[in-house]
C-alpha cells in the first residue's frame, strides 16, 4: 500500500508550474538578501543541480545555458566598471591606472586611476548577487511550461497575463530556434565556405535571419491560438468599464512592484514598503474583482496542485524565510565586511537554509518523456 | 579574469584559494600605523574615539603623517578599524572598532531593538559624530564630511558615538584637544568655513596650492600652521552634505585636560576579526562545507547531464 503510494508520488509527470515559479522566487528572494560569495556559489549549485536534474525535454528548458552565460557577462561586467570607474576604496591597490581628467562638471566621476582589491571585491560579490537572482529566473523558465502557467492563471489575471507569458517566453524561445537553426546548418554542412569577415558576415545572416523569422513567426501563431481560445476578448464590457478595469490593474500592479521591491531590499525607505504594497495589493484586487466578475472560462484538464507541488514551493519558500531570519540575527556573515581584505566568513543556519532548496532534485516527480519512451538510465538517475 | 566559467570550475578555484589562503592575522588597531597616545610634537594629528555611551575605553592615538590627508585618512592612517555603510562606501562611517556591532542592540529613542547593520545611513539617534579642533582648541562638530575635509596638522580629529542626542547636545570627546606639554597656550587654528553649497563633492575650500604641504612640526614645534592645500574636487561618491548646524559659538579654549576620561592607546583591545567572527557564530568549516557542496552539486549536475545526453543519442 505505502510502497503504492511512493510509485504514486515518483510517477513521471510535470509538476504544477506555479510550484516551480515559487520554488525559484524563494531562492531568488534570497540571493537578494546576502552579497556572501560562499552562499551565492551555493545557491547557484543548488538551482543547476535541479535544474539538470528536473528539466523537461521542452524548447524553453534549452535556454537555461544561455541564463548561465548572461549571468557569467553581468560579473564581468560589474568587474570591469570598477576598473573603469575607480576602484580605489580600500588599501589593497592591486595596480595603477593613469587616471583620465575629467572637467568640473563632471565631478564625482573618476575614469581609471588606482585599482583595489577591495572594490573588485565589491563588485564581483554585488555581480554575483544579481547574477545569481538571473539564474534562479532562468531556472523557472527552464522548468516550468509558460503555456501551461497561463493555463492555471485565476480568470481575473487574463488581460495582464497574456502579455506577460508572451514576454516570459520570447527569450527561451529565441534560445531555441538558435540552436534549432545552428543544428540545421550543421546538417547541410553550412559551417564550410569563405573566410575571415566574408564568412562571418555570411554565418550572420544565415543564422540572425531565420531566427528572427522563427521568433516572428510563433508569436504570431501563439497569438492566433490564444485568440482562438477566446484571451484578450473583451466580450460586452463597455469601452469605460474596460478603461477603468484596466487601469486599476496595471496601477495596482506598479504598487505591488514598488512595494516588494522596498519590503526586499534593505536600503529602500520604509513607507515605500508596506503601505505601497498594501496599497497595491487591494487596487490590483479591486481591479481583478472587476475582470473576474465578466470573464467565464472552464478549463480542460486542470492542472491539479498535489504532494509534489507543496514539497517543492515549500522547499525555495523555505530558503527565503531561512535567510530572511538569520539576517537579521546575524547580518555581518550575509554582508561580509570588505573593510578589512579577508575571506568571507559564513555560519552554518544560512548555508543549511540553502541546501533545503536542493530537496526537489530528490522528492519531486522526474519529468515526463515527450515522446512517451521513459529513457531508463537518465530516469534512474534523476530518481 | 576568470569570469567566465562553468559552475564546477568556479568551485574547484574556490576550493583551491580556501586551501591556498590562510586569514592574514589582524590586531583590533593596526599596530603598523599610528602610535598610542598623543602625538608628541606638531607633526601628524591626534586621533579620539569615545564610546561615549556606548561603554568602553576611549581610545587616543597619533598618526604622525606629516603630508596633508582627508579626515578618513587621518582616523584609519591611526590604525583604527573603521567600516563605512554600503549605501555610502567609507564616506559614512558606522562602525569604528566595531563599534556598534552588527550584535549590540541600541537603546534608540523609537526604533526599539535597533541594530547597526551599516546597510544604510544610521539614524540620527544613534551614529558615530565627527568632530575636530585644533591643539589648545575647543571641539567643533564638523560641518564637512570626513572625505572632504583635511585634518588639521598638529590638531585633533574626534569621533564621540551619539546616541539620543540632538544637534545641541551631541556630546563632544571627553579628551580635552590639548597636546600634553602645551596646555596653556593660545588656540591658532583657523576657522572652518561653512559648506557654501549642498554639493556633497564640496570640498573646504583651502589656502595652499598642493605640493606646499610639508609639516613643520620639528622636535619643539609649537607653532601652529594648518596646512589645508585644497584637493581637486569631487573625488568621492555621491554622499549627502551633513546638515548644517547651529554652532553654539565655540569657547576659545580647550576643555580642561584634568577633566579627561580615562584613555588608552585600543592595544589591549580584542581582535576585531576575531570579534566578529564570534559574534555572527562564523564557523570555520562552513565555507569549506559550502565549497564542497557546491562541488558535489555541480558533478552531480554534470554526470546526469551526460548520462542524459548519452541515453538520448542511443
């Protein structure tokens, strides 16, 4: 009976994606609260080895490579500004630029001139962070179907929701038509031919074109099916209705943007916090009430919210709340002192916070095969 | 720069600089700069930091730097362990010493359980003051930020923690601005002009062209020469001007140095390394834990990716 049960649970299927989004957004929520390198190389590892290990064999999962590299170009450069733009806070001078002078009116702005450990520091610490929050986004794209969040989206959400599945999915979608188009020119053998800038100037055009061409061409298929499927209909709403309904949410929205933003990140002011994102929360909802209240839709096979789905968002919620309260029992480890040029110090509660995020690689469901065939080495593994 | 890396490389270069890297030893004062005490003659500057209510020793120590330097250089150029807010950078400074620790709960007036967690700018009921006066002078809250103004040679930079105070009240250091050895004699320094703008890259307005900035505090210096060479302006951030105070017009003289506080040179003081890896409960393991994990995760990621790959091309 109980051995029934764990089948039950270990069977290949894909999990809720809202249970993905939240899992992520907990440990993207707290990535944003350390600047520790320790913890953020943690969590990195932690989402790659989900993601690995709990990706589908889906065109969005592709992309998540390309979240890698972005988020690889975001240290870089948040390194190379402090070259840029002096780096000179600290006492550990690395090397001596010829500083650039600047006129009066630019004053506050120092172009190169001395370089110092600490502030590479700074900056590779700060990159990382925003890297690692990158990532983890790239993460729920990876692991949950866009298609099929829109599907769970509670009726009122229909005119925000549109847009923002079709803007959650252009990237990944774009990641797989560059490989679907490199894969084909690979097959005709198209990598041959001239030379040097000749022959760049011909891969461009043989890949940019198609790839744009492709891109162009699903949105405007997703967007003919979703108008099949009845999205973005206004059914009989009056144009003021639809006016006032509109602006309510999208004002709503901004609120709740604003205030999440201020409630996470410490050195906002504080009214912006809570009272914005009351605030906005009861616009939004006023505003959803008023769309809820005229759109009807059944749905085909909903997806259901089960066992799996709350391990998993429970696990990255878990995280957040984890570093929400060691910060402020211990905020000195999650914001490592780069006073003194020293290795980072790190205390056990956050780092074992972090590894509760790695719990879905083992208690969740494998995804299910596209084409029906369970592969059994690669199933093994990830179970 | 090794930006560019997979997940198992970037934790293999971690392990390896773990393991190649011991944590340089640290004193609390950085016993390299500065001497305890005053400083002797008119050369170099006299540093105070009073704990004021925050308890422990005042700490008095001379960095004897004789080439002009901002107030920052003068307080860390003293061997003090300074950290400055991240907001801000060291253009604002929250804690010296350590002081107030990320642990040390401040009895602020309405923000109960306030602790300095040096994220953002401390609240006006709780943060380091920053005070100057010239030898035989009375203390003068300073009206510039400590990256924009220089310190006066053979004179005094002060830092008093307020806590509850207002602009009338914050308490001045309890060391009287007077070099043992000089008492009595006549306060020379100059007047500090007020900030004329509300740019905080402003910086005081000085008399010599730099390049004259050589101390003359020779072994019986007693003549007073502030030497404050303007700076090419608007080095530093983006830091807000301190507000303008109200100066109670400054007694000519110096405090009483009978008056002072009992003080020391901060050599018997705990290691702040140490400190604050004990006060955040740092494990020494963690990180090489945390190194390894993310190891182990990224081989993990790696060989389920290639058995993936491989089940897949079969």
């Amino acid at each position: 009976m109980r051995r029934a049960a764990l089948t039950t649970y270990f069977l290949p299927r894909d999990l809720h994606p809202a249970a993905w989004w939240a899992w992520t957004l907990g440990l993207a929520v707290a990535a944003s609260r350390t600047t520790n390198p320790w913890l953020l190389l943690t969590i990195l590892a932690v989402v790659c080895h989900v993601v690995v290990a709990r990706r589908p064999d889906a065109p969005w999962a592709a992309a998540f490579r390309i979240y890698l590299w972005l988020g690889a170009v975001i240290v870089a450069f948040r390194v190379g500004f402090r070259f840029v733009f002096g780096g000179a806070e600290g006492q550990t001078i690395l090397v001596r630029l010829p500083e650039i002078p600047l006129p009066a009116w630019a004053a506050g702005i120092r172009l190169f001139g001395a370089v110092s450990a600490e502030s590479l520091l700074g900056g590779l610490y700060d990159g990382l962070r925003l890297a690692t929050m990158v990532i983890c986004l790239g993460a729920a794209n990876a692991l949950a179907n866009p298609k099929r969040l829109l599907k769970a989206l509670p009726p009122a959400l229909y005119e925000v929701g549109t847009a923002v599945i079709v803007a959650l999915s252009v990237f990944p979608q774009l990641a797989e038509s560059v490989q679907r188009v490199a894969r084909a020119r690979r097959l005709r053998g198209g990598a041959s031919g001239g030379r040097g800038r000749r022959r760049r100037v011909r891969v461009l055009r043989a890949v940019i074109v198609p790839v744009l061409e492709d891109a162009l061409d699903r949105s405007l298929k997703l967007a003919a099916s979703m108008d099949a499927r009845g999205y973005g209909r206004s059914g009989a709403a009056s144009p003021g209705a639809r006016f006032v309904t509109g602006s309510l949410m999208i004002t709503g929205l901004i609120g709740v943007c604003v205030g999440v933003y201020a409630t996470l990140d410490g050195s906002t002011p504080r009214f912006l916090a809570t009272p914005v994102l009351v605030a906005g929360l009861l616009v939004a909802l006023a505003g959803f009430r008023l769309a809820g209240r005229r759109v009807r839709r059944s749905r085909y096979r909903p997806d259901r919210w089960r066992l799996p789905e709350l391990v998993v968002a429970a696990s990255g919620v878990g995280v957040a709340v984890v570093l929400f309260a060691t910060s402020s029992v211990d905020p000195t480890n999650l914001n490592p002192s780069l006073t003194h040029l020293s290795w980072p110090l790190l205390s056990w509660p956050p780092l074992l916070g972090v590894l509760l995020g790695v719990l879905p690689a083992f208690l969740s469901p494998p995804p299910e095969h596209p084409y029906g065939a369970v592969p059994a080495a690669a199933e093994k593994v990830a179970a | 720069m090794r930006m560019r890396r997979s997940l198992p490389a970037a934790a293999a270069i971690a392990l390896i600089a773990a393991a190649a890297g011991p944590v340089a030893p640290a004193h609390a004062i950085d016993p390299g700069k500065g001497h305890p005490g005053f400083c002797k003659t008119a050369a170099g500057v006299t540093v105070v930091v009073d704990f004021q209510r925050l308890g422990g020793t005042t700490i008095v120590r001379c960095n004897p730097r004789r080439t002009r330097g901002t107030g920052l250089d003068a307080l860390k150029g003293a061997g003090f362990q300074i950290a400055g807010v991240q907001r801000w950078g060291e253009g604002f400074i929250c804690r010296i010493e350590n002081r107030p620790s990320a642990v040390e709960e401040l009895p602020v007036r309405g923000r109960d359980g306030y602790r300095e967690a040096c994220v953002d700018t401390p609240p006006g009921g709780a943060y380091w003051s920053y005070w100057h006066a010239g030898n035989n002078c009375a203390w003068q809250y300073s009206q510039w930020g400590v990256k924009n103004r220089d310190f006066v040679p053979g004179g005094f930079e002060g830092w008093s923690f307020s806590l509850n105070a207002t602009a009338a009240s914050n308490p001045r250091p309890r060391i009287a601005a007077v070099r043992p050895g000089t008492a009595g004699r006549p306060c020379v320094a100059r007047e500090e002009p007020e900030p004329t703008t509300n740019d905080p890259n402003e910086r005081q307005p000085g008399g010599r062209a730099p390049g004259g900035d050589a101390g003359n505090g020779g072994a019986g210096g007693t003549t007073e020469d502030p030497l404050d060479a303007a700076r090419p302006p608007g080095r530093d951030g983006e830091l807000p001007p301190p507000r303008r105070r109200t100066l109670t017009s400054p007694s000519p003289g110096a405090d009483d140095p009978a008056n002072n506080v009992a003080f020391d040179g901060g050599e018997r003081a705990r290691d702040v390394n140490e400190l604050v890896k004990e006060q955040s409960g740092a494990s020494d393991v963690a990180p090489w834990a945390a190194a390894g994990l993310a190891a182990a995760l990224g081989l993990g990621a790696w060989l389920t990716a290639r058995r993936r790959r491989r089940a897949r091309d079969a």
